[in-house]
C-alpha cells in the first residue's frame, strides 16, 4: 500500500490541482489519455503514469477532473470502467462539472462496491487551481467530505458542502447559468457605454459600486484594461473556454427540462454562446463574448 492520491485528468485545471496536492508533500500518480497533456505534465514534473494498474495500485483518493458526463462514464462505469479495479478503502472525488444522472449513477455504483464517492466540481477557474484557491462544491456524506478535506484545503480556499452526493454538480450547474447570464450582462453594459462613447473606465468604477455590479463585471471583466489578471487583457486565452460555458448551459437547460422549471435567460444566454462557438471561438475565454456583443464598437 502506497497510499497515494491517483489523479486522472490532468488538463487546463486537473495538471495544477495534482501540482498543488505534490508541493503539499503528497504522493501522487497522474493519468491522462492525451499524448498532447501527458508530455505538458511531465515537464511540469507530475509523476505520470502509463497504466490503469500502475495508477491504482495501492492508492489511497481517486482524484477526477474530466471534461464531460460521457468522459467520466467511460472511465469509471461499463464493462471496461475502472470501478472495479478501485481498491475498496478508496475515497473517490469526482471533481467534473458533468450532469447530475451520471454523477448519481457513480455514487450508485460505488457505493454498491463499497467505495465511498463524493462529487466536488469547482469554481475559481485556471487561476485558482494555480494557487491553491478553489472553490470546492461538495455532495455526498458527512464522512467522506471528512475524508476528503485535508486534499480541499490544499487545493482550495472553501469547502462548500451542498447535501447529498450529486448535490455538488447540482449548485455547480445552478451556479454557472448565473454565470454566463451575468458575463453577458456585464459584456451588453460595458459595450452600451462604449457605443454611447462615455469613459468606459469611469463608467466600470461606477457600476463595480452600483447595483448593476456582478461578479463577471468585478472579477472577470470582459473588457481589456480595466482589471488586473484577467482573460481580457490577453486576447481572451482561457481561463475557462466558450465551450466550457456552451457546456455548462447545456447542462443546466437538460436539468431544468427535467424539472420543468423556467430558464429563459438560461436559453438565451445558450444561444449567444453557441454561436460564439459555432463561428470558430469554442476555445476562445468565454469572456470573449464581449467581443461578439460589441461588434464593430468593441476595440
Ligand atoms: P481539460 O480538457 O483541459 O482537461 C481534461 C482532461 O481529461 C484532458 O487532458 C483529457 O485528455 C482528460 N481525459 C478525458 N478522458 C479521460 C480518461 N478517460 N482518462 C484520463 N484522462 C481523460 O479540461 P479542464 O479545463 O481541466 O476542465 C475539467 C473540468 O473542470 C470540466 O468539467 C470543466 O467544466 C471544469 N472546470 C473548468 C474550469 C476552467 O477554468 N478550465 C473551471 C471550473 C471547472
């Protein structure tokens, strides 16, 4: 028993999650099944590892961070899933932002293994998992949250517990609608000011202490040169990519479907993102919505 944390997904935020968890001291073994990741992941000097055996063997937390619902499926479920290879004392923290059915069927199947599973996606973005400042928005038992919290507070600054397990990837879904609404909200404002020819750097002051304030227009404003560290001021590299957010939209409309619950600005904002990617920026940073907004007006 080797007791070390297997870290699978190691992309845009799993690569500085385990490297965090490594400068902590913890022993970890990275898996990624993209040739592209795995060589960026060695020479950021993650000890990764070429076999389902080597990663699991011995392990102590299964650590996820996949893009998708059917990326974690494959992966732990179905004949071919590593479920059954995972030791039964394992804790697994499924931090993916994915749809709830999947979620729930993981926590189902493990638990019918005896493995303990908890959901934990993430805010903070790319930034936040450099410096260890995630957000974790956890589902599933009191004991596993415990379990799990010595790992969360290296990598992040808040454990957010939601309730029950698929509870975590149900306020992430919730969250990240907001989210994208309020991004173009903060992107038709600023633009509106700059077709108006006001001064946009006075009008981002006054709005950041007025009600209209939110936290796309604070945090991550999509405008260049009126916040310091953000996607704007660099070409709209991500951070966290227009695909991502056409993503988490569509999870949140097949979520309010279920529910039949009432989300037009959630549809709207769909469409505007799904068209931003549909015209060749599905890897743009979904603050570049700004630009689609702003059109001609936008430099
Ligand atoms: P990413 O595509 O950069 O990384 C995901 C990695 O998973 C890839 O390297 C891919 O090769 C790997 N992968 C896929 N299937 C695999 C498998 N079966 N076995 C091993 N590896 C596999 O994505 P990301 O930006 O790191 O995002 C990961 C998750 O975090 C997504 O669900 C995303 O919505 C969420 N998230 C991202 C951000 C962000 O800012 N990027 C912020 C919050 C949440």
């Amino acid at each position: 028993m080797t007791n070390h944390i297997a870290f699978i997904g190691v992309g845009n935020m799993g690569n500085p999650m385990a490297d965090q968890l490594v400068k902590a001291g913890k022993e970890v073994k990275a898996f990624d099944v993209s040739p592209e990741v795995i060589k960026i992941a060695k020479e950021s000097g993650l000890n990764v590892v070429s076999t389902i055996d080597e990663l699991l063997d011995g392990a102590s937390t299964v650590i996820s961070m996949l893009p998708e619902g059917k990326h974690v499926r494959s992966l732990y479920l179905g004949d071919k899933g590593i479920l059954n290879k995972i030791p039964k004392e394992c804790l697994i923290i499924d931090c993916s932002t994915i749809d709830i059915e999947t979620s729930l069927e993981l926590g189902n199947e493990s638990k019918k293994l005896g493995i303990k599973m908890i959901d934990a996606p993430v805010t903070g973005g790319v930034m936040g998992a450099r410096i260890g400042k995630l957000n974790f928005l956890v589902g599933g038992s009191d004991e596993a949250v415990a379990l799990a919290k010595p790992l969360f507070d290296i990598m992040g600054q808040k454990i957010l517990h939601a309730g029950v397990q698929g509870s975590g990837v149900g306020v992430k879904i919730c969250n990240n609608m907001s989210l994208g609404i309020s991004m173009i909200a903060a992107s038709e404002s600023l633009m509106l000011a700059k077709r108006l020819k006001m001064d946009i750097k006075k009008v981002h002051e006054i709005i950041k202490a007025a009600s209209g304030n939110n936290w796309a227009m604070t945090n991550y404003t999509p405008l260049p040169n009126l916040t310091d560290g953000v996607p704007s001021n660099n070409k709209y590299r991500p951070g966290f990519t227009a695909s991502m957010m056409r993503k988490d939209l569509r999870l949140a409309m097949d979520a309010a479907q279920s529910v039949d619950a009432s989300t037009p600005l959630g549809k709207a904002a769909l469409e505007i993102f799904s068209k931003f990617c549909d015209e060749g920026d599905s890897d743009t940073d979904y603050s570049g919505i700004s630009k689609m907004i702003g059109g001609d007006a936008w430099n």
